[in-house]
C-alpha cells in the first residue's frame, strides 16, 4: 500500500515538472500561444492534481494511524513523507530547496559601485533555520508580509477608486503562485499571510478608516473568489495583537471599535521612539531606503491632501512630508517589532526593495521592464499590446491609454490605445489574468450567444500575434 502511494506521489512530482517545463518553454515564445486543447489540459490539471493530492494525504494519514500504536506516534512534515525517515542532511536539503524557490519570486537592491555582488539571496542563511522548523511542525511553509493597507489617498494623479482593482488581482495571483510552487519541492505548499497594516497609517496620511476597511475587504473577496484562500490568509491588526477572540466575527462595527486601541497598543508595547528609528536608519542601509520609499511616495501621495493645502511653500510641504514620513517609520518599525514577536518562525517577506539581508523583496506585479514595480495601491496598472505590465501613475498615461472598467462599473487598469482592441463591444469582455494572459469571453451579463464579426475576428487574430503571451477564447465557461 504505501509503495503505491510514494508511486502516485512521485508521478504527480513528474507531471508537475512536466507541465511547468511546457509552458516555460512554449509559452515564452515571443508569438506563440498554446494549443487549444493543451491549455484546457493544463487549466484541468490543477484540479485533478490536487483531488488525487488529497487522496494520497488521507492515505498517509490512514497509514501513520494505523502503525502509530506498535511504532509510536508518526509525525509527518508533509502529507508524503514522515519526518522520520529524514536525516539532518536531507532535512537541510530540502529546508534549502523551499527557500531557493521563495528566493526565485524576489527581487534586491543592486550593490553600490565598488561593493561585491552577493551570489543569491544573502538573507537565505538567516531562514535556513526557521524553514527547518517549520518542517519539523508538518506544515506549510509559512510566511508574513506587511502590506495592501489602503488605496492612495491621491486619486487624481496615482490612481482611479477606493477599491482593489487589477493591480491587486495580478498581486494577490503572484503570491498564490509563489505558494503553488512550493509544492514542487514540498507537497505542503506554501502559506502566506499577509498583514494589512492600513489601520496602522490611515490617520496618519488623511484617509479614513471607512475606506481602509473597504479596501480589505475588496481584498478578502478577492481571495475567496479566485480560490486562493488555501495558501493566503489576510489578517487585519487587531488580528494579530489577539483582540478578536476565536470564533469572533470580526465585522465593520468591531473593526471601528478597535482600531485606536491597536495603534495605542503597538506603541505602548513594542513602539520605537524617533531616536531609535534615525540611529536605525544611520545604520541600516535597508532602514534609510524604506524611509526614502516612504518621502517618495507621500511627496505624491499627499499633494492634492490638507498637508499640501496648508504649505505655504515647496520647502514646507517637504518638511511637512518628511514629518509625515517619520511617523510612519516609527509605526512600521513597531509593527516589524510586533510581527518578530507573534510569527518568529515565518519567512519575512517585504514590498520594500532591500539587500534582501533579513527580508525578501518581493515585487507584487512583474513589469515588461524588468523594474521593481510600485505596488498596485500606489499605481495604477497599464496593460500594453504586448501583454505585458507597468505600474505606473494615472495622470502619466491618461492620453496614451484607455481606462478600463470592470462589468460592474468600477474603474480596472489602463490599455494601450489600439484599434485591435475594438473587437470587444457590448457582448464581449477582455480579461487580462496573471502572469500576461488574456481571456476573451462573453460579458456575464450577455443574453444571447455571441458570434464574432468577420471584422472583429480578423482584429481578434492580429491581436493574437501582438499580444506575446498568449490568448484564450472562453465560450461561457469552456475553452474553445
């Protein structure tokens, strides 16, 4: 029996690698797009993968229950293998090719002139052991990120609405990929859990709590929607500190109660003083470019808000931002003090670009440039013929661009103007999804079937060489 189970296990590995091989491969193809009925194979797989999954995990299950009263209780790493049966050796092997995947969704600051390149991720050492004991417990690898706390309060220059839009979708997909991808090495996966620190910061830029609670839930819907609530957990500050109790339901008159009781309680308990902070940014080059990020985006963030109004000059409103600034890296640094302290075995992610010493940078959304992206509540997204994406500042492409809306009326990303865009009318809805694919279906709110104009296919098939990274036609919910 269980000889069965490792042969199904290590042929779902095999498959695995397999269909990661052929979309790498043929995917990247600068005007190549999969074949129909390969895409709708590889679109089933990931169900049938994880059905079969599940079986060989109760199996195991049933296998370590049924040996657990002559041999002793079965502690398993995984739902494949007992921890047992791994020497220190192997351990770090497998602790070392988890992180070297994590490792691969990064992104650090290059070395000043003069500095030596490090080779790989120098922070990976650092979480060699907190992945081991991870593995130890037989969980998913689980990691921690600050970050999605509200939408800019600059909504006339940076971006379009309250809510998350495409920015946040293709983010959101990114970091359940990264998680997905674990599982080519450990079948456990991944397991990110991100801290939204809006709460935090809100009052401190002008924005009200009314939009930051908003914002995450558009987040939160988001996640279950697309599935992805297995491998991402979104977890508001009260969360953390323990102020919402187990099987409470933390809903939007609780949030409101407890949100100045969270920013009193962080300070009171792990807060920094503005001393601490400056020696930290004189010492730490990680620290000082953090707050660097924090003068550069309120610089743009606050220049439509009461602190700019109420500058008499460009050199005050720069003071007043700088002030703004420091604030704001006190209670970072007291919320990174916090995060050490509830989650000390997590892998520490960041959307901060870094050396990458005691973090991973990660950037949310991957550019056609090849840049660090901005994060998608800083930016809006624009999509080009291509397929390809740039985070970029609203007011920066309104005249080259379209702004797109979402069915229900919500403002999505910005398009590249092209008249190979005019296929979609009424009936038909373009649907950019992560990485650089582009669904093609029917509006949700079509009544009759739809049938392509001779112009609109023809449109429709230029499109098709132009956009690199591939199309797919979705006739309500099938490929065809």
């Amino acid at each position: 029996m269980e000889a069965r189970i490792v042969s199904v296990e290590q042929q779902l590995q095999g498959l695995v690698q397999a269909q990661r091989l052929l979309t790498s491969v043929l995917g990247s193809a600068k005007s190549f797009s999969l074949p129909v009925d390969v895409q709708k194979l590889l679109d089933q797989w990931d169900g049938y993968a994880s059905k079969v999954l599940a079986t060989v995990t109760e199996a195991y299950e049933k296998l370590s229950t049924d040996e657990s009263s002559s041999e002793g209780d079965i502690s398993l790493t995984s739902s494949i293998t007992s921890i047992d049966t791994f020497g220190a050796e192997t351990l770090e092997k497998l602790a070392s090719d988890i992180l070297d995947v994590i490792q691969s969704y990064g992104q650090h600051l290059v070395p000043k002139d003069g500095e030596t390149q490090a080779s790989g991720w120098i922070g990976k050492p650092m979480f060699m052991k907190k992945v081991m004991q991870q593995l130890e417990k037989g969980q998913a690898i689980r990691m921690i990120l600050p970050a999605f706390p509200w939408k800019s309060i600059n909504k006339v220059d940076k971006v379009t609405g309250v809510l998350p839009d495409l920015g946040e979708e293709l983010a959101l997909a990114r970091l359940n990929q990264l998680c997905e991808d674990i599982k080519s090495v450990y079948p456990l996966g991944g397991e990110i859990h991100i801290a939204t620190d809006g709460a935090l910061f809100d009052d401190a830029v002008g924005i009200s709590d009314e939009e930051t609670w908003a914002y995450g839930e558009g987040l939160m819907e988001i996640v279950r929607s697309k599935g992805y609530d297995k491998h991402i957990k979104m977890l508001r500050i009260m969360d953390i500190a323990g102020l919402v109790t187990s099987g409470q339901i933390l809903d939007k008159s609780l949030y409101f109660s407890l949100v100045a009781q969270c920013r009193t309680n962080l300070i009171n308990t792990y807060g920094r003083t503005e001393e601490e902070v400056r020696e930290m940014m004189r010492d730490d080059p990680d620290t000082l470019s953090t707050y660097c990020g924090f003068v550069r985006f309120l610089e743009s963030d606050l220049r439509h808000s009461a602190v700019a109004k109420a500058a008499k000059s460009g050199n005050a409103y720069r003071k007043c931002v700088k002030k703004v600034a420091i604030q704001m890296m006190i209670r970072a640094e007291s919320f990174t003090k916090m995060l050490q302290d509830k989650c000390p075995d997590y892998v520490r992610l960041s959307i901060h670009p870094s050396s990458g010493a005691v973090k991973l940078s990660v950037p949310l959304i991957i550019q056609g440039s090849g840049e660090f992206a901005r994060t998608p509540w800083h930016s809006s997204v624009a999509v080009a013929l291509d397929g390809s994406y740039s985070t970029v500042h609203a007011k920066d492409v309104r005249d080259t661009h379209s702004l797109v809306y979402r069915e229900d009326g919500q403002a999505y990303y910005f398009r590249e103007k092209s008249e190979l865009w005019e296929c979609e009318d009424e009936e038909v809805f373009f649907e950019p999804v992560y990485p650089n694919r582009l669904i093609v279906r029917p509006r949700k709110d079509a009544l009759v079937e739809k049938c392509l104009s001779d112009e609109q296919v023809e449109r429709l098939m230029k499109l098709k060489v132009a956009h690199s990274k591939g199309i797919c036609l979705i006739y309500r919910e099938e490929i065809i």
